[in-house]
C-alpha cells in the first residue's frame, strides 16, 4: 500500500472531520426549524386524512394542484440529477470532485421526497395497495411507478458505490470518533481495502452504472411526460412533451445544483474546492439549457396560438387574464433573466450565477403551475353548472404546510448526511493526485 496515500488519507479525514457530527449554535437552531415545519406538516396531514381533500382547493375540475406540480418538480429534479451525475463520472470530467456528490445526494432524496407528494393527491390512502395487486398495463400510471421505482433503486446503488471508498477511508481513520460511528462504517464499507483489484472494479461496475442511470433517467422522465401528452386536455395533448420535460428538469436540476454548491462553498468554507471555475462552468450549462428551455416553450405556446382552436384560445385567454404575472415571471422572467446574466462574461460571478439560478428554479416551478393548474380550469368537456369556487383553484394553508414540509424534509436529510460523510468525494481527491503522480512520473521515465 502507498504510505504517502495513507497519511494523505489522514490528512484528509482531519480536514473534513469538522462537518461530521459537530454543528454550531446555528446549525442547531437551523435544524430545529426545519424540524418544526416538518411537524407543522405532519399536523396538515392528520387533519387533511381525518377531514378529506374538502379541506384543500382541488375540486371536480381541479384533482391536481400543488401537490402534483410538487412531485413534477421533485421528481424532474431527481432525473436531472441522475444524467448529470452519469455524464460526470461516464465521461470522466476533470471537475466532477467538487460537485458530483451534491448531486448524487439531491438526485436520491429528489426521487424519495417527490413520490410523497403523489400519495397526498390520494384520497383513499387505505387503497394505494391496488395500484399495486391490480396494475393495468395500459395505464401511463403503471408505467410510471415502475420506471420511478427502477429509477430510485438504480441511483439508490450508484450513490452507495460511489460512497464506498470514503467510508473505508473514514473506517480505517476513525481514531477518537464514537463507537456507532466506527461501526457504522466498518459496515458499509463491505471489507473495501482500496487496493489495485478492488478499485478497478469498482470503477467498472460505477461507470457501468453511470451509463444505466442516464438511460434511467431519459426513460422515466418521458413515461412521466405521456401521462399528460396522451390525453385530449388542451395544454397537455402535445408531441414534444417529452422532450421538453426532459429540458425542463436539466434546467431545474442545473439551477438547484447551483444553488446548493453556493450554500455549502459558503457555510463550510470549501473555497478551494468548489472554485469559481465551477460556477461558470455550471452557468454556462444553464445558459445552453435556458436556450433550449425558452425554444420548447414558445413552440408550445406560439403552435396553440396559432392554431385557433377553441379549446387552446381559451386556456390562452385564462393565463393572459387570471394567470398574468405567474405568467410573466414564468416564462420571461425565469428564461430571459438567466440568459441575460449568465451571456455576458462580465456578469459571470458567483454570486450572479446564484442568482440566476434562482430565478431559473422559482420561474421553472410556476411553468409547472401554469401547466398543470390553467390547464384544468379549462377543461375539454366543461362540467355543467359548476359553481366559481368548484372551477378555479387557490391552495389551502394545508397543502402549502405539506409542500414546506417536503422541502424541509430534504434540506434535513441533505444535512443528515453530509454529518455521515464529507460533501466532497475524499476518494475522488485521492484518486486524482494518484493520476497526476502516475503522470508525472510517466513523463520523467520517458525524459
């Protein structure tokens, strides 16, 4: 074994051994915050079950409301992340140590927060298991709890194997740490002594599986999308759903990735690790992706315009009437703005890539809205006689307590495990300054 890798290791363990298990005053209170809407949540919930959906605003025309628009989000930022996360490691990019295992941590608690959101939308919660005894294969729906199940597994093992090697490191360098911990450890590390063999194994089976979970992510993402596309609701019946679903989750999946390495650089300290290089680089992909993302979605609106169906000219009339600043905002503020920033160089600095990214993220969560909410106050058969409370929607108090809460929910187990292991991958830094010394000392033989 390489003595000097072994006391890098150490070195390593020692540098990052400040973010595992200790919190300050503040990580604390932050904490019992997130906590405290979680439970705030919980109460929502018990009243929303004892009660009914009659304590929510969906209605006859409006079963889906920010319950659903929640698990699109979720759901389309967890597919974001997986491709992303594959691309990284599939491809080997030089910088993907700073930032892939932010990624693989928002990609598995994405697909497990945003599937919640889909068993508030149920009404009969004692009947969820018949979606299971009697699936139609027909059914989108089916379709879909597979390919989120798969999915889930999938990036479930490919985050495991890619925290393998750091929980060996962290095994055999747990001196002074408690019992649990090293416990802990020695268990999921499943014997990994990083050795030649070990390691060029594990590195096949990682990249095979890099490769599985941008196939994975494609294909749920677009099962996802023909839940919509393949029914006649005007908004919804479109041919590049598909498509522009997938754009729409790269460019949230970018825009949170974002966010995120700005709040950890700046929390932790990690300046040197997570660069300014990073931030361009990531700008600069949500720059293409915004692009991409306000071409789809003026196809889509310019294609109902022009087509002067009715049942298109009215949901046009509802969100240029009701829905006319979420509309703005949606789709001017949240393309144009990021585009803007992010075009020319000279804005490029972190803190406006940031910002950029957080217009993109809030404007990408009310194009969800105005799909899915508009869209059903103008449905394709008008139910007849239906009184305005029962046509339009506005979300209760219950249902925006149950979405603070999901988001809750994932920033604390976010936290949770970045006290189990480093935010930055240390086999990744290991691995790397083993490449350069091999590389060195290639070029000194061949000199």
């Amino acid at each position: 074994m390489d003595v000097d890798m072994v006391g890098r290791k150490r070195e390593l363990v020692k540098e990052f051994s400040p973010m595992l298990g200790k919190s300050g005053p503040f990580s604390k209170y932050w904490i019992g915050f997130l906590i405290m809407v979680i439970l705030v949540g919980l109460v929502a919930f018990v009243l929303q079950v004892v009660k009914g959906h009659e304590i929510t605003g969906m209605r006859d025309n409006v079963v889906w409301g920010i319950y659903i628009i929640n698990f699109i989000f979720f759901v389309c930022l967890s597919y974001s992340g997986a491709f992303i996360s594959g691309i990284l490691h599939f491809f080997k990019t030089p910088w993907k140590n700073s930032v892939s295992r932010i990624v693989e941590i928002i990609t598995v608690l994405s697909l497990i927060i945003g599937p919640i959101f889909i068993l508030l939308c149920i009404g009969r919660l004692d009947r969820l298991h018949y979606l299971f005894i009697y699936p139609r294969i027909q059914s989108p729906i089916t379709w879909d709890i597979i390919a989120i199940l798969t999915d889930l597994i999938g990036c479930f093992i490919y985050l495991y194997l890619t925290f393998i090697p750091d929980f060996a490191i962290l095994r055999d360098n747990s001196e002074g740490t408690s019992n649990w911990r090293r416990k802990l450890y020695k268990t999921l590390a499943i014997g990994y002594m990083d050795t030649p063999t070990q390691r060029e194994r594990l590195h096949k089976i990682t990249r095979t599986m890099s490769a599985m979970v941008i196939v994975l992510a494609i294909v749920a993402y677009t099962v996802l999308a023909w839940i919509f596309s393949l029914t006649l609701q005007p908004g919804w019946n479109s041919t590049i759903f598909a498509p522009y679903f997938i754009i729409a989750g790269l460019y949230s999946g970018v825009g949170v990735i974002i966010i995120t390495m700005y709040l950890i650089r700046k929390y932790f300290k990690l300046d040197h690790y997570i660069r300014k290089i990073h931030f361009i680089g990531a700008g600069i992909v949500l720059l293409i992706i915004s692009l991409l993302f306000g071409y789809f979605t003026f196809s889509e609106y310019f294609s109902r315009w022009f087509s002067h169906k009715i049942q298109d000219i009215n949901l046009l009339d509802t969100l240029f009437t009701r829905y006319f600043w979420e509309f703005i905002f949606a789709n001017y503020i949240g393309v144009l703005v990021p585009i803007v920033i992010l075009f020319f160089k000279k804005f490029r600095t972190i803190k406006s890539i940031t910002f950029a990214a957080v217009i993109a993220v809030l404007g990408l969560w009310l194009n969800r809205y105005l799909i899915v909410v508009p869209t059903l106050e103008t449905p394709y058969l008008p139910i007849q006689d239906t009184r305005p409370e029962y046509l339009h929607y506005t979300a209760t108090w219950i249902e925006w307590a149950l979405s603070f809460a999901g988001v809750a929910a994932f920033i604390l187990f976010f936290i949770l495990i970045m006290r189990i292991v480093p935010i930055i991958p240390m086999s990744g830094i290991i691995d790397y300054e083993r490449e350069q010394k091999k590389h060195t000392k290639t070029i000194t033989q061949n000199r």
